[in-house]
C-alpha cells in the first residue's frame, strides 16, 4: 500500500510487552482472550486436539465437527491475524492499524463481523482494546460498542456467545460496553443476506463510526464460482454500511485460495467503490501482507502468522 507519511495512531514504542516481544519479535495473544479460548476447549473436551502437532487444515463449516476441528487448531492463528492487523508492529499495516485506533477511540461504534466464526475476529479486538487501555496506552474514553455478528454454524454462534457473556464484565472495567447480536447467515443466500442488511441497518443507523470485519473466508468464496454469486451481497452491505466514519477490513491466511480471491475482490472494489476511496487508484495500492511469529498459548514454541489484508473507507460524505 503507498500512503502519505504520518505519524501512527499507535505508535511501535508503545506496543505493552504484554502484546508484543520487541527483542524476540514475536506477538503474543492477550491473557483474557486465551483464558476464554481455554475455558471453551476445556467445556467441549477439545484440549487434547489443540495440543496435536497435526492440522487437516480445517477452515470451519456448517457441523459441529468443523466448527470444533477449527476451534482447536486454528482459531488462535485467526485471532493472532487479527490482534497483528491491530498492533502491526512490524508497520505494515498501518492504514488497518490507524483504522482500529480512531474507531474504538471511544463513543459509540457499530461492528459487523462476517463470518464470525466462533468470534476470533471481535474477542480479538475487544481483548486487545482492554489491555491497550488497561496498560495506559490508549484513553479509558467510554466506549460502547454494538456487535452483530453473522454466522452459518450454530456450534459457533454459542461459542462466541459464551465467550462474550464471559469477557463483558472485564471490559466493563476499561470502559469498554458491549452490546451483542448474533444471527444465522449464509453469503450466497439472498434472502439470508436481506435479513442481516436490514439487522445491520437497524442496530447500525446513528452511528457514524462503523466497521465491517470480514476474515477467514477465501477457503469459501476462492471455490465453486462462490464470489460471483456473494459479490452483489457483498455489495448491499457495503452501500448500507456507508456514513462519516465507516471501513471495512478484509483479513485472510496467506493460503493459495487467498492468492487468487484477494486480488480479485480488490480489483472489484475499485470498480465499484473508487468514489469513496480518493487516495486509492489501484487494487495493489488497496490489499498488501505481513507476517509475523506468535508465541503459541499450550506449547513452548511460536508459529508462523501469515495475512493478506484490504483496508479501505466507505466515507458517505465522498459519495458522488
């Protein structure tokens, strides 16, 4: 991405050691988030897959299988994806990291995370705002945040709702209020997708700051002609989601899927949503990755976080 020079939101130097190993380099997950994720593998008998050294690769799905298979091996890869998205200590992503910051600034924000999976992307960010605000890093500026989530597999709706029940009184005490929704979806169902315009729609309107997070999803949309028929879906929620302070952030693995549906649905937002982004006249300018070792939270290692990102503002004053 090429960008004027700024000073960052959030600057490297003030990264908590809590975060980030300067010395070593490597991330680390918030304490909160891995006590939630622990205390879910704990309650559905799942630590022992967690501790395997084998992965099949799980990118999730409809059944309870998937959804636990992915729980266990890769959800703490999605958060770190996510908390470096975030932090971006390596300053590679600075636009996406600048985006965060300003949003959950405080007042009020409105969150559309798609597909939530079992909540990696929200407990990822909620968990890190507390231990920016808990480390002084980031004002305790009241913040109330409204969450709707969309997901297909039931198994990890409950999972991220249980997680949320878990963490809201700790938030509480950073200041950090959370209202949450979660509803069945399915991107290539148009009338799945309606429901969620107008529940986005409804819990978003007088808002102005607004954040659409959508992560984890080339393993779906890179197969079976998917992204030509989610594309107009995506498309609605996009123009919906529109006012004076409003991203989205696209996060993916760097996996062969993303390779080919990244630059493909950057090339598509250029098309359609080039008036709302004046800085950006091309999709390499819009999507770039980063990489980093994150400390593992059951094993005395670190592994490899791999991510492609697009950041971009959907500015309704920029409209033509």
């Amino acid at each position: 991405m090429i960008f004027p020079e700024k000073k960052r939101f959030l600057p490297i130097n003030d990264i908590p050691d809590s975060l980030w190993d300067r010395d070593k380099k490597i991330l680390k997950l918030p304490a909160e988030l891995i006590g939630s994720w622990e205390e879910l593998l704990d309650n559905e008998n799942l630590r022992q897959l967690a501790l395997e050294d084998y992965d099949n690769g799980s990118t999730g799905g409809e059944d309870k299988l998937e959804t636990d298979t992915h729980l266990a091996k890769r959800y703490t890869g999605s958060c770190a994806r996510t908390i470096l998205s975030i932090l971006d200590p390596l300053d590679n992503v600075d636009l996406a990291s600048d985006a965060y910051v300003s949003i959950f600034s405080g007042g009020d924000v409105f969150l559309l995370d798609i597909p939530s999976g079992s909540g990696s992307g929200s407990i990822s960010i909620l968990t890190t705002l507390y231990e920016l605000r808990k480390k002084q890093v980031l004002p305790r500026y009241p913040l109330s945040i409204k969450i709707l989530a969309g997901e297909i597999s039931s198994s990890a709706r409950d999972y991220f709702s249980r997680q949320i029940k878990k963490l809201s009184p700790l938030l509480k005490t950073q200041a950090i209020n959370v209202e949450f929704k979660i509803t069945e979806w399915n991107v290539i169902n148009k009338q799945s997708n309606l429901d969620l315009l107008l529940k986005m729609y409804d819990n978003g309107k007088n808002i102005p700051s607004k954040l659409i997070l959508i992560s984890n999803f080339s393993g779906f949309l890179g197969v079976n002609n998917n992204w030509n028929t989610a594309k107009e879906n995506f498309e609605s929620l996009f123009y919906v989601n529109r006012d004076e302070h409003s991203y989205v952030i696209w996060i993916e693995p760097q996996i062969r899927e993303a390779g080919k549906i990244i630059p493909k649905i950057a090339g598509w937002v250029i098309e359609k949503f080039s008036n709302l982004m004046s800085k950006i006249k091309n999709e390499d300018e819009l999507h770039c990755h980063t990489e980093i070792d994150c400390a593992h939270p059951l094993k005395e290692r670190q592994f490899k976080t791999r991510m492609k990102i697009l950041c971009f503002g959907l500015t309704q004053r920029n409209e033509k």
